[in-house]
C-alpha cells in the first residue's frame, strides 16, 4: 500500500527573512510551515488521514479514562 513509502521533495527551502519585526519573521516562518504541511498532504493524502484517525482515538480513549 505505500504508507511509510518516502519521497523526495521536488521544492526549494522557503528563504525567510533575517530582518524585519518580530511579526514579519513568525509570519514568513508560520507560511512555511504551512507550504510544507500542504506539500506533505498532497503527496500522502491518506497517510494524513490515518494518523488524524489514530490521534482522534487516542484521543477519545483518554478522555473516556477516569481521572486519578
């Protein structure tokens, strides 16, 4: 099935910006993230969606546990 199959990345490094406020720089940084996010979606779509689902169930158990 290919899940844990890797891949190159075909895209450059998103240069970000060494000057500027303290905004621009967590922007320029937050917009990377994101263009990397969506780059690892779009190549491995149902692999993202099976670690949502395995977080969403860890999730639900722990919250069905009792609290010590």
């Amino acid at each position: 099935m290919g899940f844990f199959r890797k891949t190159q990345a075909e895209t450059a490094p998103v240069p970000l910006p060494q000057g500027g406020t303290v905004t621009d720089r967590i922007t320029a940084s937050a917009n990377a993230g994101l263009d990397k996010a969506t780059q690892i979606y779009n190549r491995n779509p149902k692999l993202v969606g099976g670690l949502a689902a395995v977080a969403g169930a860890i999730l639900l158990s722990r919250m069905k546990r009792p609290r010590a």
